[in-house]
C-alpha cells in the first residue's frame, strides 16, 4: 500500500546506498541536480549506521542493490536493459548484478509443491535434491518424475516473495516521485514508467505459469533450429508457484576449460550463439532477452541449451524490417538509406535534414568499420546508433532498448567462446536472409496474401460494412449543410432586414416625389 510508510523504506535505501558508497554512482549517472542530490544526502548520510554494509567485494551499486534484497536485486538487473535511463556505466556494472541468494530449506520447497499442484510430492517425485541453484525469485531443485523415471528441474518461489515484491514496489513509486518532483527534468526518463515497466516484468515473473508459457513459445519457435534446445515444460507438475522442466544436463558456458576438455569447438560454439540470436529476434520476433553465460549450457553432443525464460523480447513484423534494413544499411555502408528507414519509420521526426542525419551515421559507422575485423562491434554500433537517434529527437522505444542490452549480451557470449569472431560476417548471412524472404517480391506475394485471408474473414460483412459508411457519411454531409445553414440563417436574415429597410426607404423617397 503506498503511502508514508514507505518513508521508512526511502530512509533504508539512501543509508545502504551512502554506507556501500553507491550513492555518488546514481546520483552521476543520473546527472542529478543540487537540490536532488541534497535531499538524497539528507535521507543517506545521518542514517548511514541503518543501511547494510553489503559484500565490499562488488562494485557499489551493484554491492548496494545486493545487500537491500531480492526485489532491488530484480529492479536492477531490469535497469541494465535501460542504459537510456541509468547511463551505459551503470547500465555496464548492473548487468554483472549477481542474484545467487541463500537458499530456503528443502522442507519449505517440498510444502509449496504440495500445497500448489495438490498431490503429496513423494507420490510426484521419487527424488528431490536439496536446491542447486538460488535466485532472487525462485530456487531450482533436481528431482525425478515418479511415474516415469524421468530427470526434471522443479523451480519453486520463495515463501512471501511476492508480499516482499509488493512492499519494495510501493517503496519504488515513491522514490519515483522524490525524484520526478525535486529533478522535472528527470521527467523524460518517465521514472514512474519504468517503476510501472519492472512491476508488471516482476509480476509476470512471479506466475511461474507465464515463464512456462514463455518456454513453451520459444521451444516451439526454435524446435527447427540446428544445435539449440529448449527444455521442455511439464505442465501437470506446474502451477502458478511451481515450474517443472526437463533437466538439462551441460556445462556452463561460462566454464570454457570444460568445454574444451570436452572438445567442443569454441569459434563454432560463438558463431551459433550469435546466429541464433539474430534469428529469433529477426526470423521469430521473440527472443530469450537475458542470454548471459549463466542462462546457457553447452550439452555433452554440443547442443546450446537455454534456461530461464523469466525475460523474454517481442518485437512486431514492422520493427524486425526496419532493424533489418538498419543493420544492412550498415553492412553496405549504404548511410543514406540508414537515414531514409529512420524517417519512413517515424523514428526521427520528419522536419529534421536526412542528409545532415546520414552524415551523423557515417560519423558513427566509419570509426567502427575501421577496427581490426575482430573488434568490430554490433553493440558498440547500436549504442552509439541510439545516441545519434536521440540527439535527432527520436524517442524512446522500449523494445529497440531491450533488443540492443540483448545484443550487447549475446556479443560478449560469442566473444568469451570465440576472442576472434567477426561479427560482420557472422551476422551477414542471416540479415540478408531475412532481407530476402522478407523485403522481397516473396515477401510483397505473402504480405497481400495475408491481407487477403483478413478480407475473406470479413467478406460476408463486407457489404453491410461499406452500406453502414456510405450512410456514415451521408448522414456527416447532410450535418454538415444543416450546420452552415444555421450558421448562415442570420447573415440571410439581416440582409432581408437591410434590404427591407432600404425598400421601404426607396417608396418614402418617391411618395415625396409625387
């Protein structure tokens, strides 16, 4: 419930975020003004002794968000999706945020599988591991299905996680509006937005239905997909508190001395990441958006294995081909094309110069395109893109954010695989693919196709339809003439008033005459 009682909280945030040596680190990053960064003081520095101490070995912000529990830990690494809002340092250490928390005991698992799917868990699962893994949301257990033998990973919430969540969201929004009120700059940033962005993310991530539907979705759309897989949903032992999955078994792909004790190529290994990014953000529209090594394994026969489908992008039809067209236009150096998409797309307003906005995409793609092959960078590109697009008025896209932190991620993966991967030519193939099925004559064929199965679902309302908007606008025309002829029923009635009076005046003059 917001309200005063979140001061408390407010007061709790500003000392842990003085005593862990954070506070200068938001407050630069957001370039806060002295009356902002007065009251952050005020609310810090006399309740320093409240705050936590934190680990002294993380970086500040990210030793602050640690120690003040779960829901800041979630509110940042969501903040390392906006660098628009935190500034790319922040957005940089917050991506690192670690959310590996003490694991709750094994019995309280056991009590929320049985309270959630309704059946006593020994008759579900003939094993049931102690944690192997703990979140800020959730912990993951190692078991086996007892009807069939078949290994699963059971991801359980923590108890009052979501009672927790919704406390430290009440304390967000105020903070939101501390900052909207005493910096009105700040309001371009929407900071009571993105408090609303990461509640509903958080929200979605606290029905494990909704991540299993998510799973389910993106193993669907990549079931095709050479050297990739999605583990499976169980969705008789799933429920909003309770996810079960096929286990998958694999080495992170963090653990590069076991990858290659296994013998796995690392430069293949990159180059797939990466291709396969690019597909599902391209190909499918839909793509794993939090793809860091944690979040991957590499499978004993090479497979990339995908885990924890909390944070998920989508992006429509339209967006994909401008993106496309964007990264083409870069791979060509065709600059002046760059510039026109940006316009048909609405992105940059239309009063701005096109020719004065390709030469500022030149200036950005020339110094990239100039780096050795291997250091080229498809992340570094679309952050200095985004800072081109907003000093030219474009606004803020949500979903074009996401995709480039994705991007960015998915790059370093590829990159710790392979230290001399060429972006370029790895992404080459798969843009101009896409190109070609979807801006094509292939693609014109497909698009009036589907504009034509739409007509046909409408074809018998069709008539009626176009009956009702003749009427529409017989009825808006003959409003309209009724409308000017009220308006023009007095100017017709003074001028048979004067031209009243001036016969009358006329008969006056010729009586006097006779």
């Amino acid at each position: 419930m917001r309200g005063p009682h979140n001061i408390w909280r407010l007061i709790r945030t500003g000392a842990t975020l003085e005593r862990t040596g954070a506070m200068s680190v938001v407050l630069e990053a957001m370039d806060a003004p002295p009356r902002l960064r007065a009251v952050a003081r005020i609310l810090g520095r006399p309740f320093r002794f409240l705050g936590d101490e934190g680990d002294p070995a993380l970086p500040p912000a990210t030793r602050a968000l640690t120690a003040l529990g779960p829901a800041y830990i979630k509110f940042g690494q969501i903040l390392s999706t906006r660098p628009d809002v935190v500034g790319d340092d922040l957005a940089r250490q917050l991506r690192v945020l670690q959310d590996k928390l003490a694991p709750f005991p094994r019995s309280e698992a056991l009590a929320a599988v049985s309270a959630e799917l309704e059946a006593d868990p020994e008759t579900l699962f003939s094993e049931f591991s102690e944690p192997v893994a703990a979140a800020s949301i959730a912990q993951v257990h190692h078991a086996r299905v007892a009807e069939t033998g078949q290994e699963v990973a059971v991801k359980v919430l923590r108890p009052g996680i979501e009672q927790a969540f919704r406390r430290d969201i009440d304390a967000f929004y105020l903070i939101a509006s501390v900052i909207e009120t005493l910096h009105p700059a700040s309001r371009r940033l929407r900071p009571r937005e993105v408090v609303e962005h990461f509640e509903n993310t958080v929200l979605g991530e606290l029905d494990l239905r909704m991540e299993a539907s998510a799973a389910a979705e993106f193993a669907a759309n990549t079931k095709a997909d050479k050297g990739f897989r999605v583990p499976g949903v169980h969705w008789f032992l799933s429920g909003r508190r309770v996810m079960t999955l096929d286990w998958a078994e694999g080495i992170p792909a963090n653990d590069l001395p076991a990858i290659d004790a296994m013998q796995h190529d690392r430069a293949a290994l990159g180059d797939r990441v990466l291709e396969l990014f690019l597909n599902h953000a391209l190909r499918d529209g839909y793509f794993h958006a939090d793809m860091h090594q944690g979040n991957l394994k590499v499978s004993p026969d090479g497979d990339i294995i995908a885990l924890d489908f909390g944070i998920m992008g989508r992006i429509d039809d339209y967006t994909r081909r401008v993106y496309a067209e964007i990264i083409y236009g870069f791979i060509r150096k065709d600059y002046r094309r760059v510039a026109e998409v940006h316009f048909e797309a609405g992105y940059v307003p239309a009063d701005r110069d096109v020719d004065e906005f390709a030469r500022a995409l030149r200036a950005v793609g020339e110094p990239i395109f100039g780096m050795d092959a291997s250091r080229i960078s498809m992340g570094r590109l679309l952050t200095y893109l985004f800072e081109v697009t907003e000093r030219f008025g474009m606004e803020t896209r949500t979903e074009l954010i996401l995709l480039q932190r994705t991007m960015v991620v998915v790059e370093g993966v590829s990159r710790s695989l392979n230290p001399r991967i060429n972006i370029w030519n790895t992404a080459q193939p798969v843009v101009e693919t896409y190109i070609r099925d979807n801006l094509g004559p292939k693609a014109f064929a497909r698009d009036l196709a589907r504009t034509a199965r739409v007509l046909s679902r409408f074809g018998p309302r069709l008539p009626h339809l176009a009956e009702e908007l003749l009427r529409e606008t017989q009825k808006d025309r003959r409003d309209q003439v009724q409308e000017q002829g009220r308006r023009e029923e007095p100017r017709r009635r003074g001028l048979w008033f004067a031209f009243g009076a001036a016969s009358a005046l006329l008969a006056g003059w010729v009586m006097t005459l006779l």
